[in-house]
C-alpha cells in the first residue's frame, strides 16, 4: 500500500545531489512540485499507446485518447466534490483560469462604478487580471486588509462588501507567502450575502488540502496541475454549472463553437465552450494520474503531513537568532515558511542554502502589493509536499546556520 512515510521512493528526481555535491533537500514544491512515477508513467503511456487529437475522429485512438482525457475530468470533478464533470473545466493553468474567469465575468456583470473585492496578499495571477478587468469596465478594485498577524481582516471584507456596490469577490484559498490558510467558506457566505460572486484561488490549496467546492460553497475555483504532483500545461477553472452555462467565452476556435456562419456563430455546450483548440491532452491524462495518487494517499494525510512540517519548521527555526518569520504562527498556516535572516539579502541567503543542498525560493514570489505590507523587498521561502519530511527542514536549520557562520550571526 502507497503511504506518505514510502511515497518519496516515487520520486526519483529526489534522488540526487545539488551542483554543489550535497544531497538535494528539495523545499520549492510551491512554486513546482515533483511527479510521481505513476503520473510520468501516464503520460508516456498515452504517448506510446493512445496519443490521437480528441473529439474530432471516429478511430481507435481518437475514441481512446478522447476517453483518457474524459476520465481525467471526471478524477478531477471527484477530487474537488464536484457535482457534474461538465463543470471542470481543462485550460493551462491557474493563471489562464483566472483570466478566462476575469474576463468572462467582468464582460458579465461589471459597470463603471461596480467593484471587485480582492485582499492585499493576493498573488499576481488573482490581480492583474483584475486590473485589466477594472479598466476595461470601469470598475473599481477594493481591497481587504490583513491583520498585524498576516490572517484576514474579516472586518475589512464586511465594511467593503456593506457598501453594495461589490459584483465580485477574488480571494486566495491559502496565500502562497503567509501560507494564511483564508475561512472559503464564510467569505463565499458573506459574498452571497453581498450579492457578489466569489472566485477562489486554489493554486495552493487544492494540492494540500481536502477541497470540496460544495462545502466551501463558492462559485469557481482556479488551480494548477503542476503544484500536485500533475504536469506542467495543464490547470483546472471549475465552475457552478449554471455560472459557466451564463458565461461568455473568451477564446474562439475549434471545438468550442456548436454552428459557425461568415459572421457568427453559436457556441458548444459547457466545458467545451471554454476549451477552444487542441488541449493539452497528455497532461491531462497526466493530472489524472496525479489526482489518483493523491487520492491513494488520502488529502487528510497529505493535509496532518504538512502541518506536522510547518509546526516543526516554525518551532526549529525560532530556534535561531535573527530570523524573522511571516504569517500566523499557529494551525491557520499551510505547509509553507517565508522568513528572513536579519541583515542579509533574501536572495544571498539562498545562494547559500543551494550551496549546502537546500532548494528554496527568494523573491517577491509573485505577490509584489504584499512585500510592501510586509515592508520588505523579498523573502526567502521553503514549501513542503509530501515526499519532504523533518530530516529536510533539519538539513534546512543546518544551512542556516551556514548563513550565519558566513554573515558573522551567532547562535541564540
Ligand atoms: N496563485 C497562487 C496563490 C500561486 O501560488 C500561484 C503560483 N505560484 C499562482 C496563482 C499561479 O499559478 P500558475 O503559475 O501555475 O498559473
């Protein structure tokens, strides 16, 4: 039987060592997980065996390829509670989902003086499609404050959403700095209330955690293959059934259309309305795989994993001197770590780590409007996934401590 503790033997990638000739602690799995045997293995098998266009033939290998892709869709409605697979819809990622989202959504319901409800640690994929939104319509965008802790200010949200004027709210499920796991549920509540719409960034919290979109109750749901063990080119925009019937489509082509004239045409039922041109097809069928995986292991375990890591990683780590760490220090935090040592560079404190084998990330990680509330340029940032375990944020702590040795910080 596959368990977390046996799993990292799946992930062969894991087995190697850093140019500098370390072990290799890998701690990036937000910006990219690893994949799993079993998922490489899908896709080369569809490569090898089944590899045909979709939809659009009567042979063998279409009618395969068409029923792999299919039933990577109805995995993927299973994995999020999903009513009916016509509501997941394949685009490339959650960037594309959200854009397709955005514009769809603000062609539908937003006019000049109408606003759109996002929250200050949004990543930029949740908010410059917004912007492009707000400019074409006129709408305005509003955003909710973060307590000093780096959680949501609830009051914020209720004072904007009370001003009426509020079509579409836009939150992160789990921020990708703060690991600040959002309450989904309340603000989709709050939001209907309000008469607006939520979207949920799911980018970091589909792979983490157990999603379910009824139980959280909002509208669409954003997120990447690539994060949960999946391929790269292959993302999720699910829908409620009757939001994504209502919508306009924002790309045209092939097979998103029912009838074409010179000069108009009707469009396909959902989700092929949304899906225009050839999809990515293996990595769908790849996803697939990686949703089977991770139903294998349980998403109740993969979520206790996490957390076990993130308690271990914050305890460890305020074990040392001079370093600072962002987002709540409690239960509210995903499997996620942004910190920063004292006095040196986010990025230098990196080149060190990657000198003694560790793989973390230093930057504004994509959420810039962040960085100046937290009033700082970049943080360094170690993520975990299931194949990472203890003795990695032990490596993690050792190579810290490299970076003081180097800047001259001592020991607490
Ligand atoms: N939202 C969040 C919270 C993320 O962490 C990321 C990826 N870093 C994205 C959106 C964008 O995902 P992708 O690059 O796969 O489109």
């Amino acid at each position: 039987m596959r368990t977390i503790a046996t799993c990292r033997d799946d992930f062969p990638v894991l087995d190697q060592t850093a140019s500098s000739g370390r072990p290799l602690v890998y701690l990036d799995s937000a910006a990219t997980s690893h994949k799993p045997l079993p998922v490489v293995e899908a896709e080369r098998r569809f490569y090898l065996h089944d590899n045909a266009n979709v939809h659009r033939a009567v042979h063998t290998l279409a009618a395969r390829a068409t029923d792999a892709y299919e039933q990577a869709r109805r995995a993927v409605a299973r994995f999020i509670g999903a009513p009916q697979p016509e509501s997941v819809v394949f685009v490339r990622s959650t960037t594309e989902a959200i854009n397709v989202a955005a514009r769809s959504l603000g062609q539908m319901l937003l006019r000049e003086g109408d606003e759109v409800l996002l929250t200050v640690m949004e990543h930029h994929s949740n908010l410059v499609p917004w912007q492009l939104v707000a400019r074409a319509s006129g709408a305005r965008l509003r955003y909710a404050r973060l307590l000093e802790d780096g959680t949501l200010d609830l009051d914020s949200v209720r004072e904007i959403l009370a001003g009426g004027k509020v079509r579409i709210v836009a939150v992160t499920h789990q921020s990708n700095v703060l690991g600040t796991v959002n309450p989904v549920a309340e603000l989709a509540a709050m939001a209907h209330e309000a008469g607006a719409v939520i979207l949920v960034d799911g980018a970091q919290s589909v792979p983490h955690m157990p999603v379910d979109v009824q139980a959280l109750g909002c509208d669409l749901l954003a997120f990447s293959g690539h994060k949960m063990l999946g391929p790269t080119g292959i993302g999720v925009l699910w829908g409620r059934i009757e939001l994504l019937e209502r919508m306009e489509p924002v790309f045209g082509g092939g097979e998103m259309i029912r009838e074409v004239e010179l000069d108009h045409a009707t469009w396909n039922d959902v989700p092929y309305k949304f899906e225009a041109g050839t999809p990515p097809i293996a990595q769908a069928v790849g996803l697939g795989a990686a949703v089977e995986y991770l139903e294998s292991l349980g998403m109740a375990n993969v979520h206790a994993h996490e957390a076990t890591l993130a308690r271990y990683a914050v305890r460890r780590l305020q074990e040392l001197r001079n370093i600072r760490i962002y987002g709540p220090l409690d239960d509210r935090r995903g499997g996620l770590v942004a910190f920063n040592v004292d006095g040196v560079h986010p990025h230098d404190v990196a080149t060190i780590l990657d000198h003694e084998g560790v793989a973390v990330r230093a930057g504004h990680h994509c959420a810039q409007p962040l960085m100046r509330w937290l009033d700082v340029p970049a943080t360094v940032r170690a993520s975990f996934y299931v194949y990472n375990t203890e003795a990695d944020i032990d490596a993690l702590v050792e190579a810290l401590l490299a970076v003081e040795r180097v800047f001259g910080k001592g020991r607490r």
